[in-house]
C-alpha cells in the first residue's frame, strides 16, 4: 500500500469513527469498502496535497464535483444503488456536525504528510 493509499485508509477510518458518534452507522472498515468509494478518498487526498491550502468549503466542493461526474445527486438519505447522497449541497447549508469532516480529512492528509520520511 502506498503513501496515498494509507493516508486515504485512515481518512476513512477516522470518518468512519466520527460518522458512528452521530449515530451514522453507514460506513464500512476499509477492507470491506467498495472500490469506487476507495478511489473517491483517494482523490480526495491527492486534491488535498495539490491544494495544501484548500478551505474545507473548497475540500467539499472537490468532492460534490467528483460525485456529479459519476452521476450523484442530491437526495435526502444516501442511497448508494441511486447515487443519492445528503451531502450533495453547498457546504455553507452542511449542518454543523457534516462540515467537521471536512476538517478532520484536511487535518489528517496535512498531519500524515507533515513528516518529511513519507513520500507523496
């Protein structure tokens, strides 16, 4: 597994853990998750290391972009056979609770790769 890879992989984790403190349950362990939502956290991380300094509005925005061009739409319950999702929505209209994983990808992609022995 490479850098990416294992940088994506504790996103996902650490997404996983804060989304079961709001009683989101939907998210599966890394080994079990499909691989069009692996590459979608892998995109993720390579934007953030092309955007050292992307807001988390511009962090979201990124990942709204790349669920339309793979057909994603709003709906009010993500609903993965209907690629229908609730985050699909300006961040400013995020709840609160939404917008802090923004920040926690940002703050673990910046945290991984602060230490110069990991190579991009």
């Amino acid at each position: 597994m490479n850098s990416i890879e294992q940088c994506a992989k504790i996103c996902h984790e650490a997404n996983k853990a804060y989304c079961e403190t709001i009683n989101d349950f939907s998210q599966t362990i890394w080994a079990l998750t499909p691989a069009w939502q692996k590459k979608s956290i892998i995109n993720g991380v390579r934007f953030s290391l092309d955007n050292p300094d992307a807001t988390p509005t511009e962090t979201h925005n990124n990942w709204m972009e790349e669920k339309e061009r793979n057909g994603w739409t709003y709906g009010p319950f993500k609903k993965v056979k209907k690629k229908e999702h609730p985050c699909m929505i300006p961040y400013e209209s995020l709840p609160a609770a939404q917008k802090i994983k923004d920040g926690l990808f940002i703050a673990i992609v910046d945290a991984f790769f602060k230490n110069k022995e990991v190579e991009v």
